[in-house]
C-alpha cells in the first residue's frame, strides 16, 4: 500500500469530491481516480459511492479513514522529529527539577546538552515536585526530574515517567553530635531527636519514608530550603534527613550517616515528560538516564552513597 495513495484517500474523503481534492493535491482529476482504485483494488473493497459530482464514504471507507489518518499523522510526526534532530539549532527546551537534584545529576546533564547544541535556549527551572509536575502539564516546561515515595506513586496516565535510580536517605547530624562516629545507626536511637524538616506533618517531608517502621520523628524546626536546614543541623539544633543526592553540596561540618539495613528509607526519582516528547527533551532523557547510571554505579544513588567523597565529613564503621 502506497503513503500517496492514502494520502488521495484521506483528502477525498475530507472533501467528498474526486476535483476538488485534485485541486488541493496539485493532480490531475484522473491521476486522483487511479490512486483511489488502485487502492481499492489493494484492499479488495470499494471506498466511496461516486453520485453525480461528489461521493460518500462506504461502510469500508468509513472503517479506514480513521486507520489511514492515523497512519499520516505519525508520518507526520516522524519527518517533524527528524527535521527537529537535524536542525537542533534553535528553539528552547526548559527543564525542571527538584532541589536536591539541582546538586549534581541535572547540571551534568544540562552541561552535556549546551554542549552537544549550543544554540538551543537552555533554562533550569527548580522546584518541589508537586508544582513541577503542574508546570509541565500547563506546558511551561519542557521535562521535569521528581521524586516519589514508593508508596506514593506519580500518575503514569497523565504523563511520561521515566525511573532514574532510586535513592536511598542519610541522616545529617553536626560534628560534635553523639552519634557522629557511627557507620550506620536505627532510627530508634534518633527517638529523642529533634528533626528540621520542610514541614511540621512527617508525611508530607522526606521523614515520610521512616513512618513504616512505625518511627514517629519529632520535628520542632521548619526550614524550606536545604541551605536552612543544614544550617540549622550545622548548629546543633537537630537532625535532618538528607538524600544521597546532595551529598556533594553537604557542608564540611556535618556528618552524613547510613541507616541500619532494617531501616532503609528510599525515593525514587523520575524524569517526566509529555506523552509524546520532542527531540531535545529525548536527548536531555537520555544524558539524564546515563548520568543517573553513573551516580548508582558510583554508589551515589545508594547506601554506598557515603563512601564517595563529598565536601561534608561521612560516619564510617
């Protein structure tokens, strides 16, 4: 079967005439009739009923236009995303991501973009997942990297979720701290801590992942931002959980501790798309993909995410 003949089909059928549709196509009335039985012929069924100057679909006509429409539209598409991948000389692409991702794994990606296509307008947008998610369903951007508790799942139907790694959470204490020289602690032995978080509510924070072992944190400091938060830990004021992800932008006087193997708190971490991603957004997920390989094959995006060197000191056994 010939694309040009059901591009004949698709515009005769649109507009119910054999002339008119040669008129839009450039062809020849006849050269249009030879294209649509040659196709009919191909299918072994009749197509339109032809009455005095126009025609009308038949029930097989019906039954393939929607087919052959579909099959046009992803041509379309491809010959689009090909020109895209040729010409990307231009155009924009804006990427979000949570904080602590902003760290290490989206610049490299970003870096290794602006690299490959300098021309493109590159901009970072940073935020809690929550909003993000909302950005890129408004179309006020392009990708985002979130996260998500494996209890709480992200919606796959309203978007393209691409897993990056999943994450494993340290617990941040200050250099003097009694714990301070441990390798590895249970969350029981944090019970009297006082934790900074985000947010008064435990689930609504990254302490969300210790509640399933029944731990209940108790948090009398709130702080938005990871600046803050390991500011406060810094002075003594309490503890905080930190994702593996920020080890590299840990200041030098706390001292990141592992979780006892019992009590592993994890977050994944995704990259979202629309459902039908353009080209730059498929070669951002790809850099994306392959730097998150290299952070959990490095141990960064694991329990052995401590070992790897890091501004701030790290508990050892």
């Amino acid at each position: 079967m010939q694309i040009q003949g059901l591009e004949v089909f698709v515009t005769v059928a649109r507009r119910r005439s054999f002339t008119s549709a040669a008129q839009a196509l450039g062809y020849t009335q006849s050269a249009v009739s030879r294209q649509i039985a040659t196709l009919e012929k191909e299918l072994g069924a009749a197509l339109f009923d032809r009455r005095g100057r126009g025609v009308e679909l038949t029930d097989q006509g019906r039954s393939l236009l929607p087919h052959a429409e579909a099959v046009l539209d992803r041509l379309d598409t491809a010959q689009h995303d090909l020109d895209a991948l040729r010409d990307l000389g231009g155009g924009r692409l804006r990427v979000g991501a949570f904080p602590t991702a902003v760290a290490a794994l989206v610049p490299r990606a970003l870096a290794a973009f602006r690299t490959a296509y300098p021309k493109v307008d590159l901009s970072l947008l940073e935020g809690l997942t929550p909003a993000l998610l909302d950005r890129l369903a408004r179309g006020d951007a392009d990708l985002a990297v979130v996260s998500a508790a494996p209890d709480r799942p992200l919606d796959s139907a309203r978007f393209g979720l691409h897993h990056l790694l999943d994450e494993h959470l340290l617990v941040a204490v200050p250099l003097g701290h009694r714990l301070a020289g441990r390798g590895s602690i249970r969350l029981a032995e944090l019970a009297d801590e006082s934790f900074i978080a985000g947010s008064r509510t435990p689930g609504e924070t990254l302490l969300r992942a210790t509640l399933h072992s029944g731990f209940r944190p108790r948090i009398d400091i709130v702080a938005a931002e990871w600046t803050g938060k390991l500011g406060c830990v810094a002075a003594g004021l309490g503890v905080a959980m930190v994702p593996a992800l920020a080890i590299r932008a840990t200041p030098a006087d706390l001292v990141l501790l592992r979780l006892h193997p019992d009590d592993i708190a994890t977050r994944q971490v995704f990259a979202a798309t629309s459902r039908e991603p353009t080209p730059a957004v498929r070669h951002m997920l790809t850099l994306l993909t392959t730097g998150a390989a290299r952070i959990v094959t490095a141990g960064w995006g694991d329990q052995q995410a401590v070992d790897t060197p890091a501004p701030g000191t790290v508990g050892r056994e």
